[in-house]
C-alpha cells in the first residue's frame, strides 16, 4: 500500500538505525545490484516488515511517480550506473 511507502520514507528520515539496517543490507547483497526490483525485495521489503511497514516494488514505485518523479536526468544517469539508483530516488535520506 502507498500509504505505507510514505510512511516508512517519514520515519527513515529521522531514524538513524533504521538507515544503518538498509546500509548493511545493500552493502551484504551479494547479487546483481543493478536489479533493482531484485535488490529492492532483498533489501526494502525485509527492513520494512521489521518496522512494521508491507508494501511491494510495485507500489513503492507508484509512489515513486505520484512525488514527481520523472527519469533520469544526466547527472544521475552518472550516478546510476552503480546500482540501487531507485532506493536511493525513493527513501532520499540513505
């Protein structure tokens, strides 16, 4: 549910913790970090749940669009090319 994406981008602005889980989590993630729905589901989805907030890529990304979001510009097409550009476009304080 979107509601919850919001939710869950609200409270990882203000926990530290909760930040330094997602960190460790992508930095554990020993597949393709260019998958996003595939890192996403690894990373997020787990974090998430612990907190307390189910949502799926699917509708984090439909929260994704509904804040503007509207591509890549070049700068980011830069910064992208490492991996885990969504996660960081969707939840912007990691």
């Amino acid at each position: 549910m979107q509601e919850n994406v919001k939710r869950f981008n609200e409270l990882l602005e203000k926990d530290e913790q909760l930040k330094n889980k997602i960190r460790a989590a992508f930095a554990a993630y020993d597949r393709d970090k260019n998958d996003d729905k595939a890192v996403f589901d690894a990373v997020i989805v787990p974090v998430a749940a612990q907190a307390g907030y189910e949502f799926t890529y699917e509708e984090a990304m439909a929260e994704l669009k509904t804040s503007g979001y509207d591509g890549l510009s070049e700068n980011e097409l830069g910064e992208a090319a490492g991996g885990g550009f969504l996660l960081t476009q969707l939840f912007r304080t990691l």
